[in-house]
C-alpha cells in the first residue's frame, strides 16, 4: 500500500512541477489584514449562514400578526360614528360636530 502511495506521489509531483503558486503575499495579507481597509474588506467577505426554519417561522409570525392588526375590527371608531349625527344642508351631508366646529370659526 505505501509502495502504491509514494507512486501516486511521485507521479502527482511530476504533472505538477509546471505549477506554481505565485500569490503567496497576497493571500497572507488577506488572512492576517494590517491596514483598515483590508480588515473591512476582510469584514465585509465573511459568509453568513441563516438557517431557514427560525428565520421563515418568524416571518410567517409577523404576517400574521400585521394581518390580525389589520382585519381586527376597531371598536372606538365605530362608536364614536355612532353617536355622531349627519345632518343635510343645501343638499350636502356633514358630520352636525364638524358643521357647528366650522360654523363657529366662520362666526369668529
């Protein structure tokens, strides 16, 4: 088995003596940052890993608690109409309270 192992080797290094790895310098700057910028940019390329379960439950929570905010019937606007009286004058509908708020400033 190492006789079969040194050989693979040995062939392994003779396709790849033509190669070389030249960036050495630049790869170490990107690993180990000196200057601020290298180190945002460092910063900036990290990989994030979201997982999708927590995130989507989350998501779906929220719709469904804007929508429930949404649909919800409101109670005090319904009565506060209630008790407010329309009234018709010259052919047009008002709110009594706003027509004698606005009549009051006109008067003024």
């Amino acid at each position: 088995m190492k006789q079969v192992n040194e050989h693979l080797k040995n062939q392994l290094d003779k396709e790849l003596e033509i190669i070389q790895f030249s960036g050495q310098k630049e790869v170490l700057n990107r690993v180990y940052p000196k200057t601020w910028k290298q180190k945002f940019l460092k910063l900036w390329n990290k990989e994030l890993t979201i997982p999708i379960v927590p995130v989507s439950a989350v998501f779906v929570l929220l719709i469904m608690v804007i929508g429930y905010v949404e649909i919800k019937p409101t109670e005090h606007s319904n009565s506060d109409n209630e008790k407010r009286e329309l009234i018709n004058v010259a052919g047009n509908y008002y709110w009594k309270d706003a027509f004698e708020k606005e009549l009051k400033k006109h008067e003024d």
